[in-house]
C-alpha cells in the first residue's frame, strides 16, 4: 500500500482562467466530503494570473465594462443547476464586492472576483491535492492512450508528466484566413493599417492616427471596446448627452452585415416587470434533443433544429403578453396556448397570431429582427446617420421600459434553448451570433455614448451588407441602405474576435493534436464527448486521458460564468469532467494499490 501511494498521481490543466478555475471549483466540491484520501499533483498551465487569466487580468485598461450587471454574474452553482455533484453555492460579483447589482463593473472588478474565486477553491481542496501554477505557455501533449501523459512547456527541457489532461485554454489567437491575409498583405504594399480579427484589449491601436478616417467592419462587442479605447482612452469625455472629443480620436466608419449594433441590455428586471415566468422548456427541451440525437440520418440545423428554436422563442413571448398584457390581445391564453402548439410554423401559425395579437408591434418576427435594415434605403450618408441614430434610440427605449416586457421572456427563452442546443454539439456559428446579437448585447450606457459619438461625427455608420474591397491604394467600404455610396480609407479594422478553428489556432499544442489525429467539427472545433468533454478521435474514439472544454470545442457552453438560477450548460459541463477525472483517478489509484 505505501509503495503505490509513494507515486502521487498528477494532473494538468491548460488554462487557468475561468473555465480551468471553474473545474478546479467542482473538484474541490466533489471531494469535499470524501473520506478517501486523494494525493495529487494539479499543475494550472497559464502565462497568465490563475483566476482572472487572459480575459480578466488586472493589466488592461479600467474603461472596460464586463457586458453584464454585476447580478448576473456568478461563478458558484445553486439549486437550479442539474449536476451529480454536491451544490456549493456562493456570492454573485456584486454581493462578493459589496457593489449595486444593477452596475456593469469594470473588467479589473470581475479579475478580483475570479482571483477570489480560484483561492477559494485552491482552499477547499483535500490536503493531499497540491496546486502548482505554470506561468508559461503549453506547446504539446504527448504519450500513450493508457499511459502518462507528457505536456511540454514552453523553455522548460522536460516535460510535466500527467495522468490526465484537461485543456481549458479559452478563446484563442488564429492565423490570417484567405481573405485577411490579402487584405493584410494589401496594407503591406500599400503603406495601410490592417488590424485582423483580435481581442481588442490587446491590439496595438497606435497606428489609428487622430482624424484618420478608419474602417470597422463588426458591430458587435469588439467593437464597442475599440469606440471606448479610441475615444475616452485618447482623454475624450461625455457631459449629458454630448462627447467633447480631445482631438486624437480617428473618425470611425462602422457596419457589418445586420448594419446595426447589438439589441441593448434590457434595463429592468422581473420584478419591475411584475407576472410570472414562461415555463421553459416547452417545445425544446431534453426529449426533443434526446429525438434529434437519435435520428439515424442526422439532423439539419434550418430543417430540424430551427423550427424548434422559434417555436420556443414564440412561445416564451406570446406567455409574457397574454399574461401580463392582455389588454393587448384578443383571444384567451388557454384557447391561444391550444391552438399555437398544434400550428406548424408558416401560414397557420402567422393567421393564429394576426388574429390574436392586433398590433403588429406586440408580435414576435424574429427574421425581421435578424434583419432589422431590410428593405430600408437611404438617398444619402447623412440620412442613413439620422435614422440609424432613430434606430438605436427606439432600441434603447423599447428595452428599459417594462410595457415590452415579452422581450425579457424572449431573453429567458434564448436561455434555455442555449441550454439544451449545445447537446447537439456542432451546430455552426449563425445561431452563436444570433443569440448575442438579442441576448448578449452591450450595456445601455454604452448605445448613449455611441449616440453620442455619433452625433460629434467621431462614429459615422456604413449600413447593412457592409463590403470590403481593397483598390486603388486604399480601402474601400460599400453597404446597401445607402446605394452607391462609398466609404475610403486607409485603415481597416477587424472588431471580431478570431473563429475558435484547430486548423488556423495559434495554439500549438491544440494544432498538433489535431494533426495527431483528434477529431474537428465541421466548422473547425475539437470534438469531444458531450457526456464529460473527453476529445474524441478520427475513429470515434474517446481518449481515456485528455478532456476539452470552452469556446474550441463542440461542447461550448454560453460562457465560462453565468447568470444565477438559470441551470448553467457551463457548470454543468464543468462538474461532468471533474467527475470523470476524479472517477479515473480514483480508479487507477485502485489498479495501482492492487498490483
């Protein structure tokens, strides 16, 4: 017995930031009451600080909001989540703090709380569990299926030895695609600017001259980084309603395919609502997964999956107005409800709801909320500016006012589905980026000052379908809702962040276990077993020692935090694989004790 404990078992985690923080907090809380002993060796694999990592980190700037109120920010389970492990509740951003829960907190704030978060865990494990921190990059994993794994380390001659692997590493760097490699090659030639798709914290934005006029193509969270950055970062500031600028701001020309930025956060909650919750899941939930999983010929996301989502989504809106607006409608709910889940979507479903709903305001279209600039034209730059301002202000008042409370029910239905879709594994990126674009949306403050920019000519809008050419020496920008017109510059900006693909990663070690024969999806994730994230392999294969998870996998959940009381796909996920490892360990501990 001495001699098979005189080996400590050994496992390394690539990435210490929330994910690899969130695991670290599931197995100190699955061995919490465990009267077995547990000696082990957990080495977090990060050049950056464990807890707050990349993302997170104290070290970028304090103008940066975290996207959601500091009440919807949790990294502890409760009695919603639906785990085998033992539920360790804990304190929201905001109660950990001591801040109003309606505060959107700086980035620096939500890095203490996680460093905060880690220490606890690190605290809550047994005392034969050791915790190391590698502040270094992973460049490999090698060894046998049903050997001890070796994880090379960056200027380190020996590798660290481990029983079991889990690669946690977040969002990634990518290499150039087709498309921004001509375009970077181009600025090259040519003397521009180029800034590919990044995290916008870290890119160097001193190439942006004051005055330049610059091109930005994304409309989303990136983007809203890079407006504060270039704006309050270069010494502007607001007074009311109106930006006096400092005089070192570019002038931004922004659009993307939709033309618009993303719906704002709704600004009040159930409570200032008033009524009761839609009861979600009712036409995706685990049986209709567990059907689409089990279909012999697959399943297509439009044909199959789509109709659901809409018809959850539908549902989840027309509850919320029949319940607690029903002054607005003209049909009782029970006869509504009876007959809207027997209508297939199409004809029958739209002449159910015309029926029922006079307003078409209080109706739910949501290809016309994906498509907000169809059809909608311009006869010049200056008109296009005045009605995307109209635009973002009906946003902005629509969500802080409660009479449009279907949209929170709506928000809580893209909850849920998120939830139960990510079993599906690979679904594409269109429904990730549909589900930000209504759920995920920037603070409304930051649409206040993006009007405000605006409105000082610092942020000029391009419009819907927004092109790209790169001729004549410059950078060209063209979009639909003002036909003909042309935007030049010579500076382009890529406000995205890089597709989590193994085959451009600039990860090395996820690049070199692809080529080693681990499994990709369609769209260039590492496929895992949804079960407990377990990378899969070329012949169907679970490897019985490596574990994946976050935004690189198929098995990527809303986020590595969470709202609370919403059953987190996260947490859950997260509690899966430390089982797993644990239930591994334990067992080669047996096997070994045994020999």
């Amino acid at each position: 017995m001495s001699a098979a404990r005189s080996v400590r078992q050994s496992l390394v985690i690539v990435g210490a930031g929330p994910r690899g923080t969130g695991v670290l907090e599931r197995i100190a809380a699955n061995t919490r009451d465990d009267a077995r002993s547990l000696e082990l060796d957990v080495h977090l694999v990060d050049p950056y600080p464990p807890g707050p990592g990349r993302i997170w980190r104290r070290e970028q700037s304090p103008l940066l909001w975290m996207n959601s109120q500091a009440q919807d920010v949790t990294m502890y389970t409760d009695d919603t989540v639906q785990v085998d492990g033992p539920v360790l509740p804990g304190p929201a951003l905001h109660e950990w703090a001591g801040i109003d829960g309606r505060v959107f907190a700086d980035r620096r704030s939500q890095g203490g709380y996680l460093r905060w978060v880690y220490e606890k865990a690190v605290a809550g494990l047994p005392d034969g569990v050791v915790v190391h921190h590698h502040a270094r990059k992973a460049l490999r994993v090698g060894g046998p299926r049903h050997g001890r794994q070796q994880v090379w380390l960056e200027d380190r001659p020996r590798p660290l030895l481990a029983d079991v692997v889990i690669l946690a590493q977040g969002h990634l760097d990518a290499e150039l695609d087709a498309e921004q490699g001509a375009l970077s090659a181009y600025a090259e030639r040519h003397g521009l600017v180029h800034l590919p798709p990044d995290f916008t914290a870290d890119t160097d934005l001193s190439a942006l001259a004051p005055g330049q006029d610059v091109l930005v193509r994304g409309f989303g969270l990136a983007f809203v980084d890079l407006m504060v950055l270039l704006t309050e970062g270069r010494g502007g500031r607001y007074e009311g309603d109106r930006y006096l600028p400092s005089g070192r701001e570019p002038v931004l020309h922004v659009g993307s395919r939709r033309g618009v930025p993303y719906h704002s956060k709704i600004g009040y909650d159930w409570d200032a609502a008033a009524g009761e919750r839609p009861p979600l899941p009712r036409f995706l939930g685990p049986a209709q997964i567990d059907e689409l999983l089990a279909r012999q010929g697959g399943f297509g996301f439009l044909a199959d999956v789509w109709p659901l989502i809409d018809k959850e989504l539908g549902y989840a809106h027309y509850h919320r107005l029949f319940t607690a607006h029903p002054e607005r409608t003209a049909m009782a709910w029970a006869h509504f409800e009876e007959k809207y889940a027997a209508a297939p979507l199409g004809a029958e479903l739209h002449a159910l709801v015309t029926s029922a709903v006079p307003d078409p305001a209080d109706r739910l279209d949501l290809a016309a909320l994906d498509h907000p600039l169809d059809g909608v034209r311009h006869t010049s730059y200056e008109e296009l500016q005045e009605g995307l301002r109209g635009h973002i202000t009906a946003d902005l008042e629509r969500r802080h006012d409660p009479a449009h409370s279907p949209d929170l029910a709506v928000f809580l239905g893209l909850l849920s589905v998120y939830g139960q879709v990510m079993r599906l594994g690979d679904i594409g990126t269109w429904w990730h980026g549909f589900f930000s674009y209504l759920a995920s949306g920037p603070p409304g403050p930051r649409l206040r000052q993006l009007l405000a920019l605006s409105r000082a000519g610092v942020v000029k809008f391009v419009g819907a379908d927004m092109r790209i050419s790169a001729e004549g020496g410059v950078f060209r920008a063209t979009g639909v809702t003002v036909p003909g017109h042309v935007v030049e510059a010579r500076a382009l900006v890529e406000a995205r962040l890089p597709q989590p693909t193994l085959a451009r990663t600039r990860d090395r070690l996820l690049r070199e276990l692809h080529e080693d024969g681990a499994q990709s999806t369609p769209a260039g994730l590492l496929a895992v077993d949804p079960d407990d994230g377990r990378v899969l392999y070329g012949d169907g294969s679970a490897h019985p020692r490596r574990f994946a998870l976050g935004p690189h996998t198929n098995a990527r959940g809303a986020g590595a935090f969470t709202r609370p009381r919403t059953n987190s796909p996260s947490f859950r996920q997260n509690d899966a694989t430390a089982r797993a490892v644990l239930a591994f360990l334990r067992d080669l501990s047996c096997r070994a004790t045994a020999a």
